[in-house]
C-alpha cells in the first residue's frame, strides 16, 4: 500500500497545479471593469462596460447603505467602504474579498493617495480620518478630528486627496476644513481653515486647486484655494436663498469633482429646486437653473458638454439634463424607480443608472439618451468604475 | 505500441493544460502599465509604474522611429503606430503581438473611438485616414484626404477622437481642418472646415470642445470651437513672431491636449524660443514665456500647476518646469542626453523621460524634482501610460 501511494506521489505535484490552473480566471484589462453595489444584500457585483455585462457578485461586504469605493493605483481593487465602518479589499479579476477591516463605527467613504500607497478612511464616529496600507490595510495613522478644548471629535466630510499625498476633509461639527500631509504617514501634519457653518460635502475641482464644501448651516458655500492657502476660506454664493422659505431637506445632496464643465461648477442648492453655476476663480454667480425637485447628485458628462441630474424623493424616478452651453434644460426622463446615482463611463459614451425600487441598473446611450440595455441588480445604489483611480479628488 | 499510445493518451490533454497553465502570466491589473518604445532596436518594453519596473520586451514591430501608442478601452492592449505604415497590438498581460498590418506607407499616429471599437490612423502616404475593428484589426474605413479638383492627398496631421465616434485632423497640404464622423463607419460623413497654412499638428481640449492646429506657413494657430462649428476656424494668436526674423525650425513641435492647464493652453512658438500662453475662450495672449531653446513637448503635470517642457538640438539635454501661477520658470535640468519624450503618472506623483543618447528612461518625483530610479532602454523614444486609453483627444 505504502509502495503505491509512493509510487504515485509524483500526482500530488500535478494536481495541484491543475487545480491552481483550473481555479485561475483568463486574463483581463482591468480599465473597463466597475462595482455595483447591492444594497439591501450587502453585495456588490463586479461588471464590465465594453460588453456591458456582470460578471461576478461578490458577499460578506457588511452593511452597504451608503457604501462607496475607491480603486487601487493598478485598477486591479476596489476599497468597499461600508456605512458600518468596514473597508473591505476585493479583488476585481478573481471576484474575492483579499482583506478586510471594522475600522470605525460610521464611515462615509474614502479616497486613495496620490502615490497610491495610502487608503484613507474618512470617519463619522469617531470622528476623524485613517489611513491604511494600501496592500495591507495595515493601520499607519490614525488622524482624530478633535475641536475645542474638552477633545471633542467632530465627524468628518467631504474627503479628497489632494497632489503630494495630502488629503482634505470638513469637519461638520467644527465648522473647519482640514489638510493633512501623510507624505510621512507616521507623522502627519494637519493644517486648519475655519469655514461656515456645518460642512456636509464638498468637491475639489479635477486639477486639485480649489476645494468647495455645501454648507448646511447656513446659505452659501465655503472655498479654499489650494493654491493660495494662506488666503483661507472664503464664502461663495452667500445668501443664495436669501428672503425665501427654505424648503425640508429630503437627501443631503452630493458634491464631487464631477459637477465641473466648462470653467464651471455646477452646484445642487441645498433645500431648493435649482442648480447653482458658478464660475471659478471669479466666484461669480453665472445662473441658476430651476430643476424638477431637489437635486441630489449634479454630474457632468466626461466632455463637460452636458451636466445630469437626480432627485430626492418624491421625485427620485427622474433625471434632468442641463446643457452647459446655454445653460438649459435639455431633457426630463424616468430611467425607473428610485434612481439612487449614475456613472458616466470614461470617455463619456454611456452613463449606467441605478434603479433602487425596480432592482436594475439602466445603461444609457449619452448622445441619443436611449437605453442601451439594463442588468438586474438587487436594490443597486452607487455604482463606480475603475477610471477613478487615475483622477485627483475622488 | 499501439496499445501503450492508446493507455497513455489520457496524458494528452494533462499536458495540454499543464502548458496553457504554464505560459498564463499571473493576474495583474492593467492601470499601472505603460509602453517605452525602444526606437533603434524596433522593440517595445511593457512596463509598470507602481514599482517602476521593466516587465518585458517585445520585438518584431518594424521602424519605430517617431512611434506613438493609444490603448484599447480595457487597457490591455497597445496599438502601436510605426512610421513605416505598421499598426501592430500588443497584448500588456502576455507580452505578445496579436495583430499587426501594414496599413500605409507613412503613418504618423492614431486615435481610439469614443466607445472603443475603432482604432483610426493618420496617415501621410497615402494622405487620410483609416479605421480598424479594434478587436480584429479588420479594415472598416478608408477615409483619404482629397482636395482639389485632380484627387491629390494631402498629408494628414492632429488626429484626433472627439465625443460622439468623430475624428478631428488637419490637412498639411489643404489647410484644411476635417471632423469625419464614423458612428456608421460603413458611411463615413466629413465636414471640412477652411484653415491656416499648412497645419503641423495639433490638440483637443480635454473635454474636447476646442481644436487648436499649430501652423508651419504662417504666424499664428488655427482654432475650431467644436461647439458652434458653425462659426468655422478663427487664427488665435496671430503674427506671434510679426517683425522679427524666423529661427530655422530644428525639430517640429507637438502640441496635445496635455498642455491646458488652469484654464489657458500652453503652446509652444515654432521656431522660436518661447511658451505662448493663452486663455481659452477668450483667445487673449495671457504671457510668453522665454525658454531655453526651442520647444518641442510642454506638457501639464495633471493637476495642472506645472508645465514641464523639453527642446530641440542642440539643447536637448535640458527640460525646464513653469510655474503656472506665476507663469515664470522655476526650474532647469538635465536629465540626460536627448530627451526625447516625458510621461506623468495619471495623478501626476512622478515622469518618466526617455534620454536617448545615454540609453535609460530617467524617473522622478515631481514635487522634489529629484530621480527616483532609472531604467536601460535602447534608444528610447516615446513612453505611453495605459491611463491614456480614458481622456477624450489622445
């Protein structure tokens, strides 16, 4: 028996490198690929866009409400944040999760280093920001948002990175935006700017120079030039809704980088059923554009040519189009129920649309605004491409 | 015999599969990888930036002299346009050609589709362009440049992709500026647009709406605002060199979209030792900038801060850095001999420079200035990052 099982020992080898190849996916790019995430399910599917497919679903994320995702320097991961302060690494090519920690008790997102080598979390409780072995998701600082005399921590918004593997974030509760340089994650060093009142969001315009946070507490919004910090914060648009009712506010909305086109931003206003276009480095007032309801996400078409629109509820089955040209609405459409956000793919020929309530993800021809196809998808919420990774402020 | 090649015909497929398995590179994402073409050898290298390493060498793509490179929407494959009319595919994940024709006498570049499908050529002999299945290399259209009332061709220059499946490039020998759209490449449609003399080459603004054509017979640059095609073709800067005596031009410069930055474009002065800067839109000239030599590449880091420029012989051992705040210079080096070509990481933390002469691609950090690394290349010449394969006009 022994003599046998030597004999054929020479298989073991075999087998498992058999084993190893049959377990191995084909090669792939990894420029077109993407996550869903699926809310209700704490899923998420890993798609690609030149085939317009899924091809995988990925479980054990934690909870997703409000997830959001960033991607590693080589497109090849995407860093999960989960509103349970879990940040888990999934491996798009083999559709597994390589790492994962509960790294706070609130998270609302992240973003990458400029080198790539830091993922950083930005954290509601307890309030402050984390940085993480990219590889590793090994601790390497731990940046609490502290305000005030009595160590107060103030939960924190509106993270970006910034050139020079810096990071800016808002303070809610502190009325302050923040920098921190991780150039040396082991001795970050953090500059203050008091802002206005109550920062919930904000953006960085896509070459990393001007940061522009939405304020909660009060009309307006609060810009830091980034090329001229030592002029501080000044506020932009004040009053915007001056002498009128302010209106429930049904979802904060949301401010990336994306709402720029044009030399402009375009802004959701709070409370209101308009955008506000503003134009940089002047801070002039340029329009504002009555839109069907509160928006919530004011995304620009890669081109810039063409900024798209959701709502909050009730109206959350609609998206508007505002032409930058004229600076009009160009379109009004329902892509199905609770569209909760969209993404446009790189170069802008298509934008893939989630529909919460009708379980789907809608993917739209940009040019004729007629839908390509749709995938199902359960209870879908943000969806992210990998073209992320090579853009500063995301 | 018979009956021992039969009992042991099992080990067939075993075989079969243990090579397959064998040659399958490992999984990698696609994001970090690049192209150095190695110009005296017709080699390319595949290379990655995020350990700054060589990963392979691939021969076989004929005279690579002036040799540019577009991406596939995935990222894995490089098309590489060789001036001896050869488009050859590199698959970047096993370091193979897969593809490659010859498609032309003389060809100077191309450009990838919006949605990713084709791969279009600009060709000088025979003047025009041509369009090519992506994934086959299949000829789908054949576009030449004709003018005039005997059929002649003019060279063509400045390709360009714009949204919408169309091509922008210009006529060398017409002055000519021509968008074919090829969203039905069976039935291309070319609209002509009357431009300055002799167009050399050219750029879209990132967000593709203004083509902007450097001109060899006159002073000045040709400019079509993409979005009121309507008006035609205004020459910008005009009589930039009027009164003074004309350089002898030792190396044509090159102008891509790369070069806007902060809202003004970045254009070098033919012949002439000088950075033009001008604002986009208003077309006012904002500054000239003296430099070293004559320009050949002024290229913006991404965040648009700096623009790093390099020359023509006999100063092409130098590169100088402007400060686009300020519009002055704030640097000056030589990071070797002959510099032919620089390439920043997406979000801009470093630049690969190929110097020729000394046989190496010089890599360094763009906040210090300083080199990180170097790497032996055979007289390297152009260096191309996969992120290339996600921006409008490149």
């Amino acid at each position: 028996m022994l003599h046998l099982i030597v004999k054929y020992m020479w298989w073991i080898p075999v087998v498992v490198l058999l084993s190893a190849c049959a377990t191995q996916p084909p090669l792939r790019g990894t420029g077109d690929l993407g996550i869903v995430i699926e809310r209700a399910t704490g899923q998420v599917q890993v798609i690609e866009t030149s085939g317009r497919s899924s091809l995988a679903q990925v479980s054990g994320l934690g909870d997703l409400s409000h997830a959001s995702v960033v991607f590693s320097r080589d497109g090849r991961y995407a860093y999960v944040f989960g509103r349970d302060g879990g940040l888990t690494k999934v491996d798009l090519l083999t559709a597994r999760i390589v790492g994962r920690v509960v790294q706070a008790g609130n998270s609302i997102g992240g973003a990458v280093s400029q080198d790539g080598r830091l993922v950083v979390a930005q954290n509601y409780e307890p309030g402050g920001i984390k940085a993480f072995d990219a590889d590793t998701l090994e601790l390497v600082a731990d940046v609490p948002a502290e305000f005030g005399s009595e160590g107060k921590r103030s939960k924190v918004v509106g993270l970006a990175d910034l050139p020079g593997n810096r990071f800016i974030y808002s303070l809610f509760d502190a009325n302050e935006i923040r920098v921190t340089d991780l150039s040396d994650p082991r001795n970050p060093k953090t500059e203050r700017y008091p802002a206005g009142k109550q920062p919930y969001d904000a953006l960085v315009t896509p070459d990393g120079r001007y940061y522009i946070a939405g304020l909660f507490g009060e009309d307006g919004l609060s810009m830091l030039d980034l090329w001229q910090p030592g002029q501080g914060v000044h506020t932009i648009l004040p009053g915007y809704g001056r002498g009128e009712q302010a209106l429930p506010v049904y979802k904060m909305p949301h401010l990336r980088g994306w709402a720029v086109a044009a030399g402009r931003a375009y802004l959701p206003a709070i409370g209101r059923h308009e955008v506000l276009v503003v134009e940089l480095g002047s801070w002039k007032e340029v329009a504002r554009i009555p839109v069907k309801s509160q928006p919530v996400f004011v995304m620009a078409r890669p081109d810039g040519r063409e900024v798209w629109v959701n709502f909050a509820f009730p109206d959350n089955g609609w998206m508007q189009v505002i032409d930058t040209f004229t600076n009009r609405l160009v379109d009004s459409f329902q892509p199905g129920r609770a569209i909760l956000h969209l993404e446009f793919t790189p170069k802008g020929e298509a934008v893939w649309i989630s529909a919460r309530d009708d379980n789907k993800v809608a993917i739209y021809d940009t040019r004729s605004r007629q839908k390509i196809t749709e995938l199902p998808a359960a209870s879908p919420s943000g969806i992210f491409f990998t073209s992320r990774a090579f853009r500063t402020g995301f």
